[in-house]
C-alpha cells in the first residue's frame, strides 16, 4: 500500500483508563513450549507485576474522530460485573480505575460526545479493550465497531469461550452487530493484506494474530502541520513492551505462541522496513514514545 504524500494533519492521543498490574508468567514467555503449560505457568505464579496503563488512543484524522479500543470500564470490580465463568480472570489480574478514568469520561471531559465518533476498532474483546464498549453505545447506539471476521467467528459468536478467554459478552451491546473487518489484498510492508479504514490509507488495519484468534493492530500515518510524515503502530495486546517485542517474547496465556512469534517477528520486519513509533496498550513507557516521537530500532 502507497503512503499518500499529501495526508492531512492526524493527531494521536493515549488515554489511560486505570491501571493493571498481572502475573509476570503472564506478561511474558519463551514462545516454545505447549500453550496449556505456558497458561499453567500464568495460573500459578504468585507474583505480580508493576501496574500497566490500560490505553486507549483517541484518534483526530480529517474524516473523523476513531478510538482504539475501549480500556476498562470502571465498573470492573463491581460484585457480578464479570460473569460467572470468568474463573481465572481475578488470579490473572488486579484492576484499579476509579469512574473519571472511564473512556467515556475522558472523551466527555474534552468536551467529545460518543456520538462524536466516527468508528471505534476493538484489537480484540477482552474486557480491558472492550470494556469502556457498553457505555459508549448506550451513547451512541450507531456508532461503527469495527473488529476481524476471524475474531468475531472465534469470540463473538461464541460468548461461553469468550467468557472464558477474558471477556465479558454480558456486558456486549444488544444486539452486538459489529463491522467486520475483512481483509483486502492491499500489501502493506511485510502484510501481504491489510483493510484500510480511511479514504487517504492514513489510518489501516493489519492482521497481529496470536494473543487471541483475528486480534488486529492499527498503522496509523500521521503528518504534523510542521513537521514530516510519521509512522505510528497500536499493537495493541500483540505484545505487552517494547522490552518484549525486542526479545520476540509473546505473553504466557495466549493458545497459539508460534503464531504470535510470527506476529511480533512481522512487526520487526515492519519496523526495519519503516521508521515507525511503535505504542503497546500497556507500556508505561507508551505516552514518552508518543510524544517524543521515538522511533523503534529492532535488534
């Protein structure tokens, strides 16, 4: 896919809704190995990491307003907020968001309304990205949900395993009827297909499967109104560091490790292809490389 030389000013922000902290088996793992022994190693850690940033990215391009992701809602700790099969998500994680850090909030504090949207792109519907969900289509109830054919076949029509997997279907809107994402044979660096998700190809959607089935991240291409064109990418939970990404080390609770060693593998290549800021959901380091604009060198 050709960069249009002639974009207009996009503006990218990190929104933080609370923090996270999970065990350190869980954040990361050698990617060989069975997947169920790297889940059991996650499961039985009795350590916790630092907190973590629960990011979103509020994004300003000339035909709209989009979100990545939701965040976390912060309804989150209350009691019967997840469902009963979410077994494992309190030996997972520990949540702390009050109710200003909601997504909603934030927008309403900046004087945006839901309806002010033009689209929102889950990566995935594990409650920490799509959590923020259930507010802002109570909101607006129109507004575009965009999320991977291939996701939606694997969690969205099947809520028990989503529930099971770390999501929370009982908090989805009803009826849930995304916008898929499907796939075009429009190459983009080492994608060999990628959806564009605008007119200019400023903001495309790319394939980053491995944390779950049909998780997408986002090339976003933005140029200053003084400055040259730069290259951003949400990898979302495609990897959880820079730290991470550099040692190709994908998180420990995900069921297909070589496909997210291939995901992270295919980032680097991205990267050595292109001068790009790449910003994981939950960097502490995320909102300094956004705004210092530090492009990532792979080793």
């Amino acid at each position: 896919m050709k960069q249009n030389k002639t974009m207009a000013p996009v503006q990218l922000t990190f929104l933080t809704t609370g923090t996270v902290r999970i065990r350190p088996s869980m954040r990361s793992q050698p990617a060989n190995g069975y997947a169920l022994m790297r889940r059991l190693r996650s499961i039985c850690d009795r350590e916790w990491t630092e907190p973590f940033p629960i990011g979103v990215f509020l994004i300003q391009h000339p035909e709209g307003l989009f979100l990545f992701d939701t965040g976390q809602s912060p309804c989150c700790n209350d009691s019967g907020y997840l469902p009963r099969t979410a077994v494992f998500s309190s030996l997972l994680s520990q949540f702390i968001i009050e109710r200003k850090d909601g997504t909603l909030e934030q927008l309403h504090a900046r004087g945006i309304k839901a309806t002010d949207l033009k689209a929102v792109v889950l990566s995935h519907l594990h409650t920490d990205h799509a959590g923020g969900l259930e507010d802002l289509v109570a909101e607006a109830p129109d507004l575009p949900i965009y999320i991977s054919r291939e996701h939606w076949e694997a969690f969205g029509k099947h809520p028990l395993y989503a529930s099971f997997e770390g999501s929370t279907p009982n908090h989805w809107p009803e009826p849930f009827t995304p916008s898929i994402v499907d796939f075009e044979d429009a190459p983009l660096g080492p994608w060999k297909q990628s959806f564009p998700l605008t007119s200019d190809g400023g903001l495309v959607v790319v394939d980053t499967s491995g944390h779950v089935p049909g998780h997408i991240g986002l090339v976003v291409y933005s140029r200053s109104e003084d400055g040259p064109l730069t290259t951003y990418f949400l990898p979302g939970d495609a990897t959880y560091g820079i730290d991470l990404l550099d040692r190709e080390e994908p998180d420990g609770i995900n069921d297909d490790p070589m496909r997210a060693l291939q995901t992270l593998k295919t980032i680097k290549e991205f990267a050595r292809q292109t001068a790009v800021v790449v910003l994981p959901s939950h960097d502490n380091n995320t909102p300094r490389l956004l705004d210092q604009r530090v492009v990532y060198v792979p080793s």
